[in-house]
C-alpha cells in the first residue's frame, strides 16, 4: 500500500485489506516466525489530552479527572467506572480532541477521518445538505478518497442503487453507495482507534492515532505483543507463527479480564461482541 513510502511507517510485514465482516483489517503480506517484528510505526498524530485543550476544556477535563480520583480513593476499580461517568469523560475528551483535529493539516485530517468511528449512530435518513464522510471505500482509486468530506447532492437512489454525493473539497462529482457514507466526529474516531502513550499520568494521558495499526482488529488472544514507547513509536511482534495472508489481531482491552467483563467492555467502547477463539471457548463453558 502507499503507505509504505510513508516515514511513519519504519517496517511492516502487514497489509491493509478488507475483511469479510469486520471492516478493514491487518493481513501477513508474507510468512512470519514466532517472534518476528510484524509492524513498526510511528503515529498520525499524539494527542495530549491534558496540555493541547484550551483553559475551558481543560477544567472540564479536571473536574473528570477529580472525579475519577474519588472513585478509585473509595476502591472503584477503574476498569468498571459507571457508564455515566464514562459518557462524560468521552464527551470531554472529544471536545479536547475536536481543537487538536483543527489545528492538523489537510491530510492528516483525512487520514484520522478514514478510521472507523463506533461511537457516532449512523443517521438511517440520507438528506440534501447533509455532511457525510467517505467511509470504507475499497477500489484503489477509491480508497484515497475515504475520510472525505462530501455533500448528498439528492436525496433520490440513482437507477443503479448508488448515491450522487459531492466532495467538499474540490467540489467534484461522483457516485458512492449509500452505505459509503458515515457520520464521524474527530473525537469518536480517536477513541475507537487510539492506543495508550506512555499511560495514565493522574491528571491526563498521551493517546496515538496510527494509520496503519489503528486497522487492526482486536482478539481477547491475538498471537501478538504490542509495545508504545514514550515518543508514540509502536512495534508489533508475533508470538506464534503466521502464515501468508492470514489476519493478524491485537488486543484493545485487559484479556485477563472475565468473559463477562470482556464483553460488556467491548461492546460498550466498541460496539461490538467479541467472537474470537478465547471468548467463544469460555462462552461455551
């Protein structure tokens, strides 16, 4: 992929694809031995959630983290704060979020934009006027396209089931399926896709967004090491064999954690329950 040219990207053994129901994910562009470095990259963008907000958000963010503080004083694990407080962290977090999106480049902007978002509700009604992203175009034209602004031009399905939609930025014309269009707020997209930089701090945390390794999808058991140092650059290692071709998982959350708690996390930050081989064993028991 282009990206290859990238000096983001300082090796990679993978590729990006899509997959048959998971989105686009990471695949083995060729066979790895246990151990072998799959992946090193460097982030899109660092967000710095504590110093890059302005003073407002700011002390919303530490009136969260204050909060958050008392939970754990009175032995709230942290892994299991209430959804409310988790709402008003994310609602926080992507307003800090939203004023380091602004201050990006063009392309960084689309390439943040062409991540998944699992928080935003897609809207079932396709309007005139409506803004929209590009989202999980396939084709190697279109691929350059995803994260995209665009514009529905009509509201009517065109005779071959398409949609007409304007891009933004040039004001070009073309046609994209309906289910090409996506709602994305910057922050949404951070949180479904970052990886932790340098941890939590007690009053703030580094998040990175990458390019290629926020592709990967996630397994409670994925035959893979993750490691971020304290300047965002992430390697992937495998810790089995893969072969050509085959899918290549990280973890996003705690795989020690209960099948339970697993579950409710995942579908509760990512949308989604979780299948892999791990929960589908315990899932039986």
């Amino acid at each position: 992929m282009s990206v290859l040219e990238e000096s983001r990207l300082q090796y990679s053994a993978v590729e990006v694809r899509m997959t048959d129901g998971t989105g686009w994910g990471l695949f083995t562009s060729h066979a790895v031995r246990k151990g072998d470095m799959l992946l090193q990259e460097l982030p899109l963008v660092v967000l710095d959630i504590k110093y890059d907000a302005t003073p407002a958000t700011q002390q919303k963010f530490q009136k969260t983290i204050q909060w958050a503080s008392r939970w754990t004083a009175q032995g709230g694990p942290m892994n299991e704060y209430p959804k409310e407080f988790r709402k008003l962290m994310d609602d926080c977090v992507c307003e800090c979020v939203q004023e380091i999106f602004n201050s990006q480049s063009g392309d960084v902007q689309r390439k943040w934009m062409a991540l998944h978002d699992a928080k935003t509700p897609n809207d079932t009604v396709i309007t005139a006027s409506k803004l929209f992203y590009l989202n999980g175009l396939n084709s190697e034209k279109g691929r350059l396209l995803n994260g995209l602004e665009c514009i529905i031009l009509s509201t009517a399905p065109m005779s071959n089931g398409r949609w007409a939609a304007r891009l933004t930025y040039d004001g070009k014309d073309l046609s994209v399926k309906k289910d090409s269009l996506k709602k994305k707020i910057p922050g949404n997209v951070a949180s479904t896709n970052s990886f932790s930089v340098g941890g939590y701090d007690g009053v703030g945390q580094k998040l990175g967004l990458y390019e290629v390794l926020s592709r990967s999808n996630h397994s409670c058991e994925p035959g893979t090491s993750r490691s971020i140092d304290a300047n965002g650059l992430a390697v992937l290692r495998a810790e089995r064999a893969f072969s050509q071709g085959e899918q290549v998982y990280t973890r996003y959350i705690a795989g020690s954690l209960p099948y339970e708690a697993r579950q409710s996390e995942l579908r509760d930050k990512y949308g989604f329950d979780c299948g892999c081989q791990k929960c589908e064993a315990e899932r039986r028991v």
